[in-house]
C-alpha cells in the first residue's frame, strides 16, 4: 500500500493505527502495540456506537477520538 492509499479519513485513520499496531508487534514493541491495538478497538467501538443509534444519519462525520 503507497502513502497515497491512506486518506485523511476515518478508514485512512483506523488502517494507519492498523498498520502501526502490526510494525510495533513485528518489532516486538509489546506495550506500544498494545496501546495501538488498545486505541483501534476504541475507535471500532465509537464506529459501532454511532451505527446503532441512528447519530450518523443526522450528523455527517467520521470517529471522535477523545
């Protein structure tokens, strides 16, 4: 995947941490990778969250990361 894969969207967010989450598990970064993973299911969970209640479809937007 080239750098111009990756936009500067919800998706482009979650694939980047993706991929930084299996860099840091292949370089044996055991915490850092954790805290990757740790902040890609937070984001699946606010994606998932703002599917169920219907909060998209009155508002367009992307993840809100806190």
């Amino acid at each position: 995947m080239g750098d111009d894969e990756v936009l500067a969207t919800s998706n482009g967010f979650i694939q980047c941490l993706r991929m930084l989450a299996e860099e840091a598990s292949i370089l044996r970064l055991d915490q850092t990778s954790a805290a990757l993973q740790r902040a890609l299911d937070t984001c699946h969970l606010e994606v998932a969250a703002g599917r169920s209640d219907g909060f998209t479809e009155r508002m367009q937007g992307g993840l809100a990361i806190h």
